[in-house]
C-alpha cells in the first residue's frame, strides 16, 4: 500500500506527476474542505505539502497523526507552528536558494516600476490621456548615483546589490552581523539601522518574518526616510504596518512604494490600492516557471527522503540532528 501524501494546493503537474508514482497523492484544493478536516479523514498521512498561504498551527499537525514530515512550498516557514512540530518528530522542510535570482529580479523591477512611474505611465496612456510628447510628463527618478539600502544581506539581498550595481547605485546594507568580504569585494557600506533608512533613496527589506520584526517599518521608521525615497518590500507583509504606509504615500512624505507583500495577505489594505504612486503585485517574487518547477520538485525531493528513513536536504535552517 502506498503512503498517502496531502497536497494543499495543485502545482506544477511534472512534481505532481512524480508524486503519484510513489504515493497515494491527495489534493485538499477542489475538495470544499480545509487541510485540517483532510487530515482527520485521512489520519494514516504520511505527508502534508503545504503553500505559504496555509496556516499550518498546531491543531493540523495534531489531526496528522502520522505525518512524518511536512514539506513548505516557499522559503519561509512563518505559516507552520515549526515547535511543535518538533515536539511531534515531524520534519519541516523548505525550498531554498532556487527563487533568490526570479525575487532579485522582481525587486529591481519594482524599484525600476515605481522610480519611472511604469504603471502610473500605462494607465494614463491606455486611459486616453496621452496627447502627445510635453516636457514635464510623469517625471520620475534615475537611479544612477543613487544609494540604495538594503536591510538584510543574504542571497536575495545580496542579488539585489549586485543588480543594483549595474545600475550605477551606491549600495549601503544593514544586517545583523557584517560581511566585510563582500564590502571589499563590490564596496557595500554597512550602516546601522537608523542610519540606513535616513541615507538611502530605495529602502528593500529582505529578511525573514519574526516577531522581532513584526511592524518595523513602522510610522516612525518611515518617517526617518527622505521625502523622496521608495519603499520596496519583497519580503514579508507583516514587516510593515500598512496603515502607516499609506499615510506616509498619502502625505506625499514618499515618493513611492512597490509591493509584493502585504500584511494581512490576500487582503491589501484599501488605502494603499487608491493611490498612483504605489505599484502593487500579487505576490509574485518567485512566479517564474523554472523557479516553482525547481521548488516543488525540492518538496518531491524532501517527502520522498522523509518516507524512506532518510534526513531530508531541504530542512529548515537550525535543524538539529536529533530533530525529527
């Protein structure tokens, strides 16, 4: 009999495709039931993949009374009561490195989008506005000679600043410890904190999602910024307070903000989507097809060591040997 395994969501058929040849694959998506019911109707699963946007508390993992390992298709693990997990001896996986290229990527194109009003520009046109050429028309921002600052220098903000590079831009970073190699290699400049949000022209936040930075960019952070600046966030929604964004953009206190993340996500605060110098997406940093190929293949990859007795490669960062 093969082990059952308990997708959330449908993604990319070649992953699911492989799944089925080596489990009983189950897909909560369709079934008018939430992961956790799918759970207590199947209490023998062996593996739950679950999405970012599904939370997975301690009240689903108790219904998985067999799960050996659950397996997130994203990078972060904000959405999994990680702990008790390992109090059950479940493995928590994840998909590391392979979207740090496709979320770079989106990063500098939201910074490009909102520094040259891209949006603004393309509904104006298609809204019948466009008369012709005038000397004056939707004047953005060159980024040539521009300080960019980047809050948390691992692989996506690392991508960002070397991006950024070659568009001309100063980098300035903060993180919590210093990467004095790559300062000498590419000539970043670490700032503090504060210091970094007062100096830079585009704010980018790359960091992981805890409580400690629950609402960092907050109505004070935001207001140390230039009056000028943009704020760019690929990250994690919860980083910032919304409510105290779409004051600051409202106030014209910013010349702009680009999204990819939100708060309170799916929901997208209502202020923020009636104003023109926010450009807002649905959360798409690692919305490229070689990227969610190569993240559900690692979630594959990680129930498929996890059911033949094998330490998954893909476990969360701080895995202790004993866990699981």
């Amino acid at each position: 009999m093969k082990n059952k395994v308990i997708l959330t969501q449908t993604y990319l058929p070649e992953a699911m495709d492989r799944l089925r040849q080596g489990f009983e694959l189950i897909v909560v998506e369709g079934s008018g039931k939430e992961p956790i019911e799918v759970l207590r109707d199947h209490p023998d699963a062996r593996a739950l993949i679950s999405f970012l946007s599904d939370p997975v508390g301690a009240d689903v993992i108790e219904a998985g009374s067999r799960l050996k390992i659950i397996a997130n298709y994203a990078v972060g693990t904000n959405n999994i009561d990680v702990a008790h997990a390992r109090r059950k001896g479940i493995y928590v996986t994840h998909t590391p490195d392979v979207l740090t290229d496709a979320t770079a990527d989106l990063t500098m194109a939201l910074i490009l989008a909102v520094a040259r009003r891209i949006v603004e520009a393309d509904n104006f046109l298609r809204s019948g506005n466009f008369t012709g050429w005038k000397a004056q028309l939707l004047l953005g921002k060159e980024l040539r000679n521009r300080t960019l600052g980047i809050v948390g220098l691992g692989r996506i903000g690392l991508a960002t600043a070397l991006r950024a590079r070659a568009f001309g831009m100063r980098v300035i970073y903060y993180d919590r410890r210093r990467h004095e190699d790559l300062e000498k290699k590419y000539g970043f400049e670490f700032f503090r904190f504060v210091d970094l949000v007062k100096t830079a022209d585009v704010v980018s936040p790359h960091i992981p999602y805890s409580d400690d930075v629950h609402h960092l960019f907050d109505r004070d952070v935001l207001g140390l910024m230039k009056p000028d600046a943009i704020f760019v966030n690929v990250s994690r929604g919860p980083i910032m307070n919304e409510e105290d964004l779409a004051e600051h953009l409202e106030q014209k206190r910013l010349f702009g903000a680009g999204l990819d993340v939100y708060e309170f996500e799916p929901r997208v605060n209502v202020r923020l989507k009636r104003l023109d110098n926010v450009v807002l997406l649905p959360h798409i940093g690692s919305a490229t097809d070689r990227s969610r190929l190569e993240m559900a293949l690692m979630t594959v990859r990680s129930v498929e060591q996890a059911l033949a007795g094998q330490r998954p490669d893909y476990l969360i960062p701080g895995w202790s040997d004993d866990s699981g």
